[in-house]
C-alpha cells in the first residue's frame, strides 16, 4: 500500500519535531555530565569518597552517547522523508 504525500509530509513533520527533543536532550545531558564532573570535583577536593559520583558520571556519558546514535537515526529518517516529500532539491 502506498503512502500518500500528505502522509509522509506529516511524519516528515513529526521525525523533525523529535529531532528537535532529541537536541534538546543531549544538550541537557551535557550539562547534567558538567554537574556531576563539578560534583566529583567537591568531593575530591574534600577528601570524600567519590567512586559512585565517578560511576554516575560514566553512566551519564554512556547514556549520551545512546541518545546521539539515536539522534543520528532520526536524522537519517528525516533525510530519507524529505527526499519523499521533495525529491528535487530547491535551487540556490
């Protein structure tokens, strides 16, 4: 069954409204791993214990990198809908 324009316009509309989440969220990420990093750093410089601080800032980027693969995904599905939506690219 094909797809109709308007139907892939919309997708096309939704993949980029969760490209825009997932941006959102990476920069988001990274400031929580800056935190934490800053976090570890008190700690340190207090003397204190920080393996589970250092543990949370590892699982923080390991988390990040998951979310920028899947950033890629959404993009690769955007480029993939506006090529069915438009598949002359405009002329500058």
């Amino acid at each position: 069954m094909a797809v109709s324009l308007a139907e892939r316009t919309q997708q096309l509309h939704d993949e980029r409204r969760l490209l825009e989440k997932a941006n959102l969220d990476i920069e988001e990420g990274c400031q929580r791993i800056h935190r934490q990093e800053d976090r570890v750093r008190d700690l340190q410089a207090g003397g204190h214990d920080c393996r589970q601080a250092e543990r949370l800032v590892e699982l923080l980027k390991q988390t990040l990198a998951e979310w920028e693969r899947h950033r890629t995904l959404i993009i690769e599905r955007v480029n993939f809908l506006q090529q069915e939506v438009d598949p002359v690219p405009p002329i500058h």
